[in-house]
C-alpha cells in the first residue's frame, strides 16, 4: 500500500525546525528584564514590573496590510518586520502604555525559511526598537490557503500602565499646543491606493529612481516606532494620537472631549516628497482621510510645557486646540 507523508501534503516539519534554529539569536536580542524562559516553549512568560501603584495591561494587534504584498512582489523582507511591531506599539503609547513583549503570528502556504528568517529579524528590530520583547510567535504553514509565494503577518503587544493616567481626555484644554513628530514616510496605511497609483495607474517600476533611490525602497521604508519619543515627554504631554488609516482627521479627534477641537495649520505640516508626488494625482480631502502626509504622531502640550518638549523631540508645532465640536479643522 502506498504511503503519503505529511511533506508530501506540503508542510516540511524540518525546514520548520531549521527556522526555529535561525530566528533564536534574533528572538534572544529583544530580552530585557520581566521575561521567564525562552523561546521554544508552548507560552511566553513575563514578570510584571514593579513600582505601579494599580498596574493595567494594555493589548494591542495589527497586520502589516497590503504594504506586505509589495514586500512579496519585490522579494525584499527585511523591513515588514518593524512596521508590524510599529502598528501595534505606536498604538498603546496613546492610553499611556509601557510595551512589555510581542507576538508574531507568520502564516504561509510554503515556508521559505530564508525569507521568513529575514521577515522575523525585522520584527526583532523592531521590538528592540520599542524596549519590548519578543517572547513567541506562531508559524503556520498552510498549503492550499495560501497561492505560492503568498504569506500573511500579524502581531499583537502587551503593555503595562498606571491605572491613573489612562484618562488623557480629561487632561486637555482649549488653547493647548499641537506638536507633530515626523513619519518615516507611508507607514503602513493606504498601500492599496498606493499601488494603484504608482504600479497600475503610472506604470512605475520598483527600479524606478524616486528622490535619488528605488522607488521600492521609499514604498517600503518601515513605520517610525514613537516609544521612545513618549517615554521622553510622557510626563510633559497631556495627551498623544497615533496617525494611521484615516490620517490626522479621524485619529487625533479620537484623544479630544466632545466639546473642544482641533486647528491644524496645513502649511505648517512637513509633508515628504511621496506624499507631495501623490498629490498630484489624488485630490487633497482624499490624500488627508487615506495618508499620514508626514505626520506619525501628535501630542497635545499644555503651552508651558512646549518648549521642553521640543526641546527633548525632533517635535514642530502644528496647530492647537480649540473650543467647539470634536473634529479636526485644516486651514
């Protein structure tokens, strides 16, 4: 009777084992303390720090978004990585968390363990970026769910915070400042419009020369983390707001009381030469509800607190607060 093994329905347990083996000096460069054990086994352990008066966790997930199939396309995978830890960090920093670990989650129809390594190397970086650990992960390898070539990646973070200082709401004022802190560039939002536009609609190459180097590698360019940045300033801030999908019309509405807004001052806002290239061909009120248009973060600063915050930040003003409905004005 003929024999089937499980390689022969498409899932190599040894290339699984081999990639295990890679990924592990990676993993062990993100340990910082609070965290138990290693990698390999069926959980990731991690002590909660000391010093918290009423300690909260905050969790946080994401993917990396259709940014992932210009990765694939392009065969370039060292950068996906960090966009996937950034997505997840950027966004407890605004309910006042401290990131502890990560988790990523790599599924694919075949594992490519020189790929997958690279993709893991950069989640390291990333973590190593954000002072969190990556503690585990999962790698599932699917054939029949996923066409050749194609992989999926998400992630999740936990964090840790002081129960009193998760309501920033409260915290601000009419007449507070608004300090911008650059993006690295797309970040990891809208990339279905932007390969619309650049590979379908103009035609583009990855090869294609764009402000002095590839445009792939401008299309990729990872998420800026903000950790950082916010432990610097968290105690000088009333407030923070992760620019992402929706841009600085929807996201910084959502840290705002229902009776005060925002005054963003458009030319002021140091928007970088792939957004101002998208301009051209995508109407304005569409590129500020799709795109951060250079603007990663933006912390709300009581006045008297401005210059000490700029002055520990690569930070600008943008604008302030104001009285009247939440929403966000662009004069």
């Amino acid at each position: 009777m003929a024999t089937i093994s499980y390689k022969d329905a498409g899932v190599d347990i040894d290339a699984g084992n081999s990639f295990v083996e890679n990924i592990k000096p990676h993993v062990k460069s993100t340990m910082r303390p609070g965290v138990l054990g290693g990698i390999g086994s069926f959980a990731g352990a991690f002590e909660l720090p000391s010093g918290y008066k009423e300690p909260v966790l905050l969790s946080g997930t994401d993917g990396v978004g259709t940014k992932l199939k210009l990765a694939i396309d392009s065969g370039k995978f060292d950068t996906v990585g960090i966009d996937l830890v950034a997505m997840c960090v950027n966004d407890i920093i605004c309910n006042w968390g401290e990131p502890l670990f990560f988790l990523d989650y790599y599924a694919t129809g075949k594992l490519e363990v020189a790929e997958a390594t690279e993709v893991v190397k950069g989640i390291a970086e990333g973590c190593r970026q954000a002072e969190c650990a990556l503690v585990g992960g999962e790698t599932a390898e699917m054939p029949g769910m996923y066409s050749e070539g194609d992989f999926d990646l998400a992630g999740f973070t936990v964090g840790i915070a002081e129960k009193s200082e998760l309501d920033r709401v409260s915290r601000i004022k009419a007449g507070d400042v608004l300090i911008a802190l650059s993006s690295s560039g797309v970040h990891s939002n809208g990339y279905s419009l932007v390969r619309k536009l650049f590979l379908d609609k103009l035609g583009m190459k990855f090869s294609d020369d764009f402000n002095g180097k590839p445009l792939i590698d401008t299309l990729l360019t990872p998420t800026r983390i903000y950790v950082k940045d916010f432990k610097a300033v968290k105690d000088d801030i009333a407030a923070v707001a992760h620019i992402t999908g929706g841009g600085i019309v929807e996201n910084l509405p959502r840290v705002f009381p229902e009776n005060l807004k925002a005054r963003v001052e458009k030319a002021k806002i140091k928007t970088l030469p792939v957004f101002d290239f998208m301009a051209q061909h995508v109407e304005e009120k569409e590129m500020y509800r799709t795109f951060n248009m250079g603007v990663g973060l933006i912390m709300v600063v009581d006045p008297s607190k401005v210059e000490t915050v700029l002055s520990k930040t690569d930070g600008y003003v943008i604008g302030e607060v104001l009285a009247g409905e939440r929403g966000v004005e662009l004069v």
